[in-house]
C-alpha cells in the first residue's frame, strides 16, 4: 500500500514548502517499518521526497535482510545509493549465533557494487548492547573501517553513548578518507575535534528538538563544507512532528532549522549540502537527478 497519513503513525499528508535547491537526505531506511505502521512504497517516497527538492537518496541497509533489500533498491531507482553494514546492535546477535563470519562476507562481495557508496552504518551503541557485546562491536567497527579504506568508499558511523571510544578507534585505525558521523549527537567540543580531523556530520530531525540546545551548539561549530543532512526515517521526525514515523519529505523542515541556527540564507545551506553530498559519495547519475537553479 501507498504510505499516508493513516498508515504511518502521524505522518502529515501536506508537503512543506519545496527547497530552492535541491538537496540529499544522506540516511534513511526504507526496509525499516515501525510498529504498526504499513510499509513504505519506495516509487512514492521518492516522489514525494523530489516534490519537495530531496532528490537523491542514501538508502541504509545495516543487517541482512536490509542489505538484499538495499541491493535491490539501488538497482531499481537512480534516485538511491546505497550504505551497508552491520549495525553495532546486530553484530553481537550474529557472533552469539555462530554467523558473523559469514555476515562479514555477504557485507564485503555487496559493497563492491558500484553504486554501494557508504560502508555503513557502522560504530559503536552502548545504549542498546551491554558490556558482554562491546568487545565484538569494536572488533566489527574496525573491519569496517578496514573494509572502507580498502574500497575506497566513504563510512557512515553510528555512535550512541560512546563518542570517545569512537574517536579513539578512528584514530587509531586511521579514518576513511570521507568520515560521516550519521546523526550527529556530540556536544560542541565533540564537533570541533571532528572537524579537526576533516570529518562530515551529518544532522537529522533532532537538531529541531527543543532540548536540543547542545546540539545546535555544536553546529555552530561546523564550517558549511561538512554539514550534512539526514533523515534516519522512519525514526527521529523533525519538528513539529517529533514523535511521529519520519520521511524524506520532511527534511525541509530540518535544513530551514539548521540555516536559521547558522544564520544563512536556506539557498547557501542548499547549496552546500548538495555539493558535500557529491563530493562524499560520487554522482547519483551521469545527468544530475532533478537539479534545480
């Protein structure tokens, strides 16, 4: 079925006004269904998403199943590239049933497709995986960052609850040379060191949040040719959604947070988020996907 409003839960049926230049929502799952919700159509996310200036995609698929389904997507749409990985949360799953190994291989013959462009997401989530699965999260964090310096693709990077030992893993095993931190949730200091070191963060619906203050702190920090912006629906809708399943269309509502936070105009930071997109992870196609002046 088409998504709409009465099957995503508080999905907002009227479009927010267009971009005036197009943009790349840099992380979204479209394999990914909340609970209670109906599947997303992917033909009609993608068009809602280019009604509004979102005209290129990078579709994540970070366990197996999301991975056939992201193979299949970016083959079928020129809009989406794709990311793949095993996410921190389901590495410990695999290594408990005896299959990481095998995990570890299907990641590695997919990603070098041509338009897999992202290993990722990858990282480290101390919130949802206990101590016993930290050892084989790090562990998988540094084949990925392995994996991604040896084809050459950029890394996508989940950290939740573990800034620093993230930062010291890349560090120690030298970053990709195109370092995203997905839905960037350090503070100020986290976001000057991070730019130090030449990485793109990446913000998503939770710039907009109320409490999020810090956060919008720390955006103040990022010179415009490493800002990112992101969906990760179908969570982390922007507001006044918040709450609500997320999607592509709604990263208007972010990016007009974001250049009232950075004190730009809504075109520059367009603009430049458009071209740190393209210099991250390559054209979508030949002839630009619905470019806009």
């Amino acid at each position: 079925m088409t998504p709409h409003a009465s099957g995503q839960r508080g999905l907002p049926e009227h479009l927010p006004d267009p971009l005036p230049i197009d943009v790349v929502d840099n992380h979204v799952h479209l394999d990914i269904t909340r609970e209670g919700d109906e599947p997303f159509d992917v033909a009609d996310a993608i068009r809602r998403a280019r009604a509004v200036g979102v005209t290129r995609l990078v579709q994540v698929g970070c366990d197996l199943d999301g991975i056939a389904f992201t193979m299949d997507a970016i083959e079928r749409n020129p809009e989406l590239v794709g990311g793949i990985a095993l996410h921190p949360n389901e590495v410990p799953r695999l290594a408990a049933a005896g299959t990481l190994k095998t995990a570890y291989a299907t990641v590695e013959r997919h990603a070098a497709h041509e338009r897999i462009r992202v290993i990722g997401e990858t990282g480290l989530d101390y919130f949802r995986t206990g101590p016993e699965g930290v050892p084989v999260q790090r562990d998988a964090f540094r084949w990925h960052i392995d994996l991604a310096k040896r084809l050459g693709k950029a890394m996508q990077i989940h950290d939740r609850d573990a800034h620093d030992d993230v930062l010291r893993i890349l560090e120690e095993e030298g970053a990709p040379e195109h370092t995203v931190l997905h839905c960037f949730s350090g503070d100020l200091t986290m976001a000057r060191e991070c730019v130090e070191r030449g990485y793109y963060l990446s913000f998503a619906g939770t710039v907009t949040f109320k409490n999020a203050r810090d956060l919008r702190d720390a955006l103040t920090a990022i010179p415009l040719d490493r800002v990112l912006v992101e969906t990760d629906a179908p969570y982390l809708a922007p507001a006044p959604h918040r709450g609500a399943t997320n999607a592509s269309f709604l990263v208007p509502l972010t990016i007009r947070a974001m250049a009232g936070v950075l004190n730009i105009d809504v075109p520059s930071l367009c603009r430049a988020v458009s071209e740190n997109s393209e210099r991250v992870y390559g054209p979508w196609s030949a002839e630009r996907v619905g470019q806009t002046a």
